[in-house]
C-alpha cells in the first residue's frame, strides 16, 4: 500500500508541469520552442497575421502598405496603389492608351448573328455593310456609321429616310433634315423659325467660341463688318474713331428749328447777323472751369474785353497820340525812370510810380514845426535838431548824388534867412537866423524842398 501512494505521489508532480506546458490562452496559436521544451503561443489581434521570423518564433502583424487585410479576411489594394506604369502593355486603362490597333482574343460581346451587333439585348440590326449601327428597335439605326452609305454618319429618331448629305439628324416629318452639314453648308431646318445656314458657300468659319442665340446672346469681341441696316438705340461706348468723316471745320449739330438727325454744320455757311444785340448767345469755353462749354451773351461779352463799338463808333479804329496795338491789343507804352530822367520822350506816358524820376519834381520835401514833429512830407524820414536854429533833414529814399537844389522857407517868428549846410545822398542840413541880429534862431515852422536824382 505505501509503495502504491507514493507511486501516484510521483505520477502527480510529474503530470503537472507537463499539463501546464500544453495549456495555450484562448483563441492563440501554439508556436513550437524545440525538442522538449514545449509550446508559446501568439494572440493575434482583428485583422493581424502572423508572420515566421527567421530564426525567431512568428509574430503577429497587422498588414500595411499597398494592400490591407480585414477581421473578415477580404484584401483590399490602397486608393492610388497601383499606378499606369504597374499595367503590362496589352492592359488599357484612362491612364494609358494604345498605341495602334489591338486584337481582343474571345472578347464576351454578348450573342453576334451575321452583321448583326448585340448590346445588353437590343437588336443592334443593320441594313448597310461595313458599319457601326446603334439601334432603337426599329427596322433602321438610330446611328449609322459606314461606308456604304457614302461615308456617312445618320441619326434617326423615330423617323425613317436616308438622307443625301454627310451627317444628318431626323426628328420630325416636319423637316427630313432638322440638321443637315455636307460640303456646302451646315443647315438647321425649324418648323418654328425657318432654315439657318450656319455655314453657308463653303467659306470657313470665322471667330471662337460658342454660336449665340437670336435673343439675349452676349457677342464677345465681334466684327460685324457693315451690316445693312440696324437700329443702334441702346449701344455705348462708339468711339470718336467710329463717326462717319465730317467736312473741315465743321460741327455736328441741328441747324434747323425743329427735331432732324444732326448732320455736319460749317459756320460759315449759316447765316449771319449783321449786328447781335444785347441777348444774342454764343458758345464760350470757360477757363476758369476746366475749359468746360458754356455760353455768353453779346452784351458780357462786350463788358469782358471785346467790344463792338466804342461811343456809338464801330469799323476800323486809327491808332493815334500815345496808342499802340499788337495782335488786338491796344495798350499805352507807359514811361520809364530813363525816359523820365531824360525828359525828352514824347510817345510815353507818365505813371505815379515814375513821375518823381523827372527833373521837374522834387525828389524829397517837408514841412515841420521847431519841434522837429512833421506835418507834411515825401521821402523824408525824420528831422532833427542838433542846436538852435539849426534842423537836418533825413531821407528815407537816398538820391543817387547830393541834391543839386535846396529850397527852405520859414513859417512865423523873427527867422527871415536860412542857410543851406552840408547837403549830401542821404541828408540836408540847414541853419536859420534872426535877419536884425544875424544869430541863430528857431522859427515857428520850417518847409525845405529837394531836387536832384536818385
């Protein structure tokens, strides 16, 4: 008994690491270490493969690059994975075209009988040889193409007739040929509008872009070339360049007295008058408003510079006396300090700015009292008294050499003598006596004048 429980005691501990080495988690894959060392395992995640490792136990990968592996076992390649230069030459694809004629080796068209083509089980029937015909059911195609019609593609729609022309489009009994293009023309026929040639005489087409509609088309750029006739009410922008040539100076206006088309006006031709009253109108551009057109009336006009008559005189005016004209100008030639200073100039006038330059006038004068106050001068500045009976006169504009004559005066007192001292450019000093003792004295007022040049 003793030998038979420690036998099972043994059996125990030997069947116990050997349970635990087999044991693998749920839904792993056992993976072998060798010869006696039993098992791991790997637990793959959703979508993963287990990939052998070289020399090293497999491991679980989730599939990446250009091609992916769902939970449910469906590979799928990437958007943009495969690209045109992946394709062998005999695959054709939008990315890659055939560079000339292919065969196709047991292409599955559908059923072929004789000429006849099959397309999705309509009856692809044709009349004609040596054509691709797309048919509606009818007993001739919707669209022929073939060579034994001439050369011609036909689109019938619900009509039968074999058009004469190179491309033809039935639709109604209406017209056979709603659009009919051969060598001569492209003809649209319209129940509703009539026949448009839209290429009519075999002359080629001219100009891009898309035909326009007979209302509300938008002509882009066009070259009308001179059309027959045409009402032009709402066109803009017709440039100066685009007018009709006029006459030589001439205007565009209406010279009737009632609504007309404007036509060219020459203004010598219209009639004139022979003497404009105060009201008569005349067009003006104005300077002071950036040259802008306004009008004037004869009577402003004469008020601004151009006159008509002269106190009741009219015609051709005989320059005389002092009057010259240059270019309708009549002017006064007015003296200079020159012709002043000379004093023998009889075709000047004399202005206020330069009459003092005549030998005749005095260039500088005052009248003071003893005080030195002044009540009255030209050119003088100021006047001092340096003692008694003695006063110095001070000019405001120098003469250009001392004064050539001085005259002094007296006004009240017993001063009847003066005496001139010391003239120079810029002063006159002049020195008064009492006439019975002959001694320096002030009179009440004293008046000196003084000529000469400046």
């Amino acid at each position: 008994m003793k030998r038979v429980l420690l036998a099972a005691l043994a059996w125990v501990m030997l069947a116990v690491p050997v349970a635990a080495q087999w044991q693998v988690p749920q839904y792993a894959v056992p993976i072998g270490r060798g010869s006696g060392i039993g098992f791991s395992s790997a637990l793959c995640t959703s979508a993963q493969l287990l990939v052998g490792q070289s020399a090293a136990a497999p491991l679980c990968k989730t599939i990446t690059g250009d091609v992916t592996i769902s939970a449910a076992g469906a590979a799928a390649i990437g958007a943009t994975k495969v690209t045109s230069a992946m394709l062998n030459a005999d695959v054709f694809s939008t990315a890659r075209s055939w560079g000339g004629p292919q065969t196709f080796v047991a292409p599955v068209l559908g059923a072929a009988t004789g000429t006849s083509l099959m397309l999705g089980g309509v009856d692809m029937a044709t009349t004609f040889t040596n054509k691709l015909s797309v048919g509606n059911g009818s007993s001739s195609a919707a669209i022929s193409v073939g060579q034994s019609d001439s050369n011609k593609l036909i689109a019938y729609w619900g009509y039968n007739a074999t058009p004469a022309s190179a491309i033809a489009f039935i639709a109604t009994s209406s017209y056979a040929n709603p659009i009919n293009i051969d060598a001569s023309a492209i003809t649209i026929n319209d129940a509703s509008n009539g026949t448009t040639n839209i290429h009519n005489g075999g002359a080629a087409p001219t100009g891009t872009g898309a035909y326009v509609r007979q209302t509300g088309g938008t002509l882009v750029a066009p070259n009308l070339g001179t059309p027959a006739s045409g009402v032009m009410t709402n066109v803009t922008g017709l440039p100066l360049s685009g007018l009709t040539a006029q006459a030589a100076y001439t205007i565009v206006a209406n010279a009737t007295g009632s609504s007309a088309v404007p036509t060219a006006v020459s203004i010598p031709a219209l009639t004139q008058k022979a003497s404009p009253v105060a009201g008569d109108m005349m067009l003006i551009v104005d300077s002071a408003a950036s040259n802008s057109f306004k009008y004037a009336t004869v009577s402003s006009i004469a008020v601004a510079g151009s006159v008509a008559s002269i106190a009741g005189n009219t015609g051709a005016f005989t320059l005389s006396g002092l009057l010259t004209n240059s270019t309708n100008d009549l002017r006064v030639t007015a003296a200079t300090q020159s012709d002043q200073e000379t004093g023998t100039a009889t075709t000047v006038a004399v202005t206020p700015g330069v009459q003092k330059n005549h030998p005749s006038a005095a260039k500088a004068w005052v009248y003071a009292l003893n005080t030195t106050a002044i009540q009255s001068s030209y050119n003088v500045t100021s006047v001092s008294r340096p003692g008694v009976g003695s006063y110095t006169i001070n000019f405001t504009v120098a003469f250009s050499a001392a004064p050539s004559c001085v005259v002094s005066a007296v006004d009240g007192g017993t001063v009847t003598s003066s005496q001139i001292v010391t003239p120079s450019t810029s002063t006159v000093s002049v020195l008064f006596r009492d006439n019975a003792t002959n001694a320096t004295a002030d009179p009440v007022g004293l008046t000196v004048q003084c000529f000469g040049d400046q």
